[in-house]
C-alpha cells in the first residue's frame, strides 16, 4: 500500500511538472512571437546596415526603406577597369587585377520617378548637371515631360540629365559632315577645331601637333604626369592660348583650381607674362561651385586643376577616391558636351606612372595626355595615349624655364648637342620617328665584367629609357649570334641620353651595337648613325620611312648611315649626299663598324656542331 502511494504521488508530481513546462513554453512562444513582429515592425521603418568608411573600418548607418522609396545599396567597382559586381571579389573578373576591388555606396532612386534634380538617372555626376540646369538653364538639359508621373517618350529635345537630347534625330553622314542641318541650316554643324594662335605661335603649334590639329569644341582632354613636372604650368599657358585666339566674341577662360588660392596662380601667371583680361582664376573645391561658375560665366574653355581634389556632395567618398574621380569627371563630361566648351582637366599620377582614381576616368575623357620628364633635367615631353580626334603617336617636345614651357624646334639638336666624341664612351645615334616628324638620340651603353664570377647573385640589367623587355630579347640575340655567352656574365647598364623614352623597335640595332662597343672596347665610328629593328634570328628587318631618317640623319652632319639591306635600296642617299651600309645582320653590322668577327655560342660550346645526349648513357655493369 505505501509502495502504491508513492507510485502516485511521482505520478502526479510528473503531470504537475509537464502542465508547468507546457504553460512556460507557451509562453516563452508567446514571447518570440511578439519580439518577431516587433522587428518585423522596426525592420519595415528602417534597417542599420554594415558599411565600409574611407579608412577601411566598419560603420553602422541606417537608412530609409521602402516606405520611403529610397535605400542605399554597396556596389564594389574595379580601380583599374571599372567592373562592377554585388560583393566584393579578390580578383577582377575583367582585368584579372587582384585586389582592385573597391566598394561605394549607391543611393536609390525614387518611387515616384523622378527624374529631375538629385532624382535624375545617371549618377551623381549626372544628377548634379541636371539639378543646375533647372536651375539655371544653361546646360540645355530640361527635365522631360511628364505625363500621368511618367517621363513622356515624345521627342520634346531635353536631354535628362545626360548629353544626348531626346530630339537628336539620326542624320546622314554627309549632312554631318557637310556641316548642314534641316533645310540647310548651320545649327547643327560639325564643331571646327580652334586653333592656337597668339602671341606664343610656337607653343601653340606643338601643342596643336599632340592634339591632332587643335582643341575640338566640347571635347574633353585629361593630362597627367609626375608631381612637378610641369601639368599645372602648361594648362596655364594653354589657357592664355585659347583667351588670345577666341576672339572678341568668344567667352574667356575659366581656370578653376582645387590645389592652389587663386594668387598662387596669379604669381604664377605673372611670372610667365600672362595678363589677359579673358581668363578668370576660381578656387574651389567642391565642383558644384564650379558647375555654376561655368553658367554664369559661359567660358569658351574650362581647366580643372585638378580631378582628384575636387568632389560632388551627392556622390560618396572623400575627394580623390573611385567613386569622387568617377562622379566628378562624368559632370564635366556633361557641362563638355551640353555646352560645347572644352574641358582640361589634371590627373595626378601613382608610384607605378598610371593615372590616380579607377581606369575608367581614361575611359571616360577623349584625349589622354602624359608629360614626361625628369626633375634634374629641363626636358619635358607631351605625349598622347589616347585621341578620339588624331593620332597618338605625336610628341611635343619642351624645355621647361622660369617663363613656362618653350617649344624645341630642334629636338634632334637639343638631345645631340650635349654629345662628348671620346673612344671610352661607347654610344650609338640613332633615328627615330615620332609621328610626323623624325629626330636623332644617342643610346649609350656600358658593361663590366664582374669581379668574382662565383658569386651567386645574378648580373645586373638596368635601362633607363628603354623598356626591360626590349633590353632582354637584344642581349639574348647578342649572346647567341655576336658576342658568345660570356656577355651574358656582365653587368649591363642602357641609358637615352637626354630622358627620351624609346618606342620605336628601329632602335634596336643602334642599342645592340653600344653593347659590343663595351663589351670588346672599341669605339664606333664617330660620323655614323644607326638605325634598324633586330629580330629573333639576328637579322636585321626593315622600318619604315628609312628615306626620312637618311635625310634627318645628313640635316645633323653625319655622313654614313648603317641600315637593313633589306627594304632600302643604294640610291636612297644619292639625293643627301651620304653613304649607306646596307646589311642583312647584326653580326655584319658588327663587322663593318667594329672590324671584330662574330662569336656564335653554339660554335664554341659544341665546335662539330652535335649536341650531346640530355641523357647520357650508363656503362654496363659486367658482373
């Protein structure tokens, strides 16, 4: 009996605990639910996000839901291509460039629709031209109708927010071209090219010769290079140019600086003898301002100095990062082609020699302009990289001085004169052409032979003003056809005299024959220049416009020239008076200037021409 009191009391102590369990997980369900609608409800009204700052740490930021039609999203774009993707990614899917993704937030547009002012499609930049249109309608760029809160697609000639009018009907080429437009009007003609003319014709002409024949109404130029080389000082007086050749009813010239206050620039300019009454100097940073500056005004050309330090308020980012650069230079490529007016603009420039901001800022901008030069040297060269409007491959040549930048009619006796005749200095001149026009270098060269040949570390290669590449593939042909493996045991140094930078593959036989002047000791011939392209085998290949090199090269006074056979003919120099050596190699080549017979590695190595077995075989064991 008291066996079965107990047996029912843990019973109903059990039933008691169950019931009691039951009711707290009820609840505790009860609970979740309630604390799920309540987040669900606060989730509806905002959300708080996770988003990266400019210095790489994590910030909470809550922004705005659907309720009211706006939200932030993070897009991460490519520095080098501008490839987009929804995360981030170690390596771009485009350009295979690894850690080039970089994130920026991107706000949403809004319910309604809208397209005018910060509504407009097309990004900051966009939307920023857009908004002062309305409000000043200088751009040319009214919001477009709208009918029942949507944008009609009746053609009504505004252009939303972009550069291309809703009304630009297609047109026949020869209309275009002709410069006529309906029923024979001018109003749509093709924009002329601008001339730079003035006081400074010089400058103006070889800038003129980057350009491609002048300044193209509404195109936009970018021009980078090194801190000091001179970006700043050539704009300016490229700004003076264009003040001097507008004309009295053309507008002046706004030149708009983030770096500098406005009397820094004056001084400069002063310094220079610039004082034209049609250029306006503005300092300021936020491009807003600038934008409006641009529509009071109405200038003839624009200079922005520089890119990376101005910014839009709308677009996200400090001044000079991927999302900034990209906005900033997509309004003035706006305000460019809306107006008409041509747009400079200044890149600053990274360790590796690229422009600074992502890779579509070249994209982005028509031309492409790079100035070159050294800071011990007053050589400055201004070459184009890209030009929608001519070719790339002119150079301006300067030479920097405490009045601007003076063009050089010569530059073949600009980089000659400093040249010393002595048999220790082993050097090769040579005829390149860049563009239109050829001009003479001296490549000079030096080996040494190292002191203790059982020392591990590699010999040392070094080109300044040639690429690595280049250096490589003509020693390797040296080695193997001319001067034998030993030259491979030497530490070569290259160096163009004068801080040019060497394209051109006719140089190639010129850079050769240096090397074998160190390397036997032998000094070439003082009145002989040099030109022609070193192929895999050792022969030498054609170039082109050898004629014009023959005739630059007797302009400079030297009286034979060493060519490929091949391509060329005797009476090439009958009408300059100067002998050609035509030869089919470099080991001939090295023959006619040197008087030293050529050393074929192979030869030496394995004189009865057979080569011995990768493998060689085992001796049998007798056992």
């Amino acid at each position: 009996m008291t066996t079965h009191a107990a047996a029912t009391a843990r019973v109903q102590n059990i039933a008691k605990t169950t019931c009691r369990s039951a009711r707290v997980s009820r609840e505790l369900h009860q609970n979740h639910s309630d604390e799920c609608h309540a987040f669900g409800r606060v989730r509806a009204r905002a959300s708080t996000v996770m988003t990266p700052t400019s210095d790489g740490r994590r910030s909470t930021r809550a922004y705005a839901s659907s309720k009211s039609g706006t939200s932030t999203k993070t897009a991460y774009v490519c520095a080098e291509c501008g490839e987009d993707a929804r995360q981030w990614l170690g390596q771009c899917p485009a350009c295979k460039t690894w850690d080039s993704m970089k994130p920026i937030k991107i706000d949403g547009g809004s319910s309604s629709g809208g397209t005018s002012g910060k509504n407009a499609g097309g990004g900051a930049g966009a939307r920023a031209v857009a908004r002062l249109a309305e409000e000043t309608n200088a751009f040319g760029a009214a919001a477009p109708a709208r009918r029942n809160g949507k944008a009609s697609t009746k053609f009504s000639g505004s252009t939303a927010g972009g550069w291309v009018a809703e009304a630009n009907a297609p047109r026949n080429l020869k209309d275009v071209i002709g410069g006529s437009g309906e029923k024979g009007s001018t109003k749509n003609a093709m924009p002329r090219r601008r001339l730079l003319g003035g006081s400074n014709e010089a400058l103006g002409s070889e800038i003129e010769r980057v350009l491609g024949g002048g300044v193209v109404p509404g195109g936009m130029t970018l021009v980078g290079g090194d801190p000091g080389v001179g970006k700043s000082t050539i704009l300016l007086q490229l700004a003076g140019l264009l003040a001097e050749s507008g004309g009295a009813d053309a507008g002046p010239v706004l030149y708009a600086s983030g770096e500098e206050s406005v009397e820094q620039v004056g001084g400069r300019a002063e310094r220079m003898g610039l004082d034209s009454d049609s250029i306006y100097l503005y300092s300021a940073t936020r491009l807003e301002n600038v934008l409006e500056a641009v529509a009071t005004l109405k200038p003839s050309a624009l200079v922005v100095d520089s890119i990376q330090t101005v910014f839009l308020e709308d677009a996200t980012g400090s001044p000079g990062s991927v999302s900034q650069v990209r906005e900033c230079a997509t309004a003035l490529l706006h305000a460019a082609k809306t107006t008409g007016i041509p747009v400079f603009i200044i890149g600053h420039v990274t360790k590796s020699g690229d422009i600074a901001g992502p890779r579509v800022l070249e994209h982005i901008v028509d031309v492409v302009l790079y100035l070159e030069g050294d800071a011990d040297r007053a050589v400055r060269i201004l070459r184009g990289h890209k030009n929608r409007y001519g070719s790339t491959d002119e150079v301006g040549v300067f030479q920097m001085s405490d009045e601007g930048m003076k063009p050089v009619a010569s530059p073949s006796a600009l980089f000659l004169g400093e040249r010393i005749l002595s048999p220790d200095v082993s050097a090769a001149p040579t005829v390149t052409v860049q563009g239109s026009r050829p001009f003479m270098l001296e490549v000079q060269a030096l080996t040494n032979e190292r002191a203790d040949e059982g020392q591990q570390a590699p010999p040392i290669r070094t080109a300044v003003g040639l690429r690595f590449e280049r250096m490589q593939l003509i020693l390797a042909v040296l080695a193997k056809f001319v001067l034998g493996r030993r030259v491979q045991k030497h530490d070569i140094f290259i160096n163009i005299v004068g801080g040019m930078k060497l394209e051109d593959p006719s140089t190639d036989v010129a850079v050769a024959l240096a090397i074998a002047s160190s390397f036997v000791e032998k000094a070439l011939p003082a009145d002989m220049a040099f030109f022609g392209e070193v192929g895999l085998g050792g022969e030498l290949r054609p170039v082109m416009q050898a004629e014009r090199r023959i005739a630059e090269a007797a302009a400079m006074g030297f009286k034979r020239v060493l060519l490929p056979e091949s391509g060329s003919s005797p009476d090439m120099g009958k009408k300059t008076g100067i002998e050609l050596v035509r030869c089919n190699t470099v080991a001939e080549a090295l023959e006619a200037t040197l008087g030293v017979r050529p050393v074929r590695s192979a030869a030496v190595s394995q004189p009865n021409g057979s080569w011995p077995s990768k493998f060689p075989k085992q001796k049998k064991s007798h056992s």
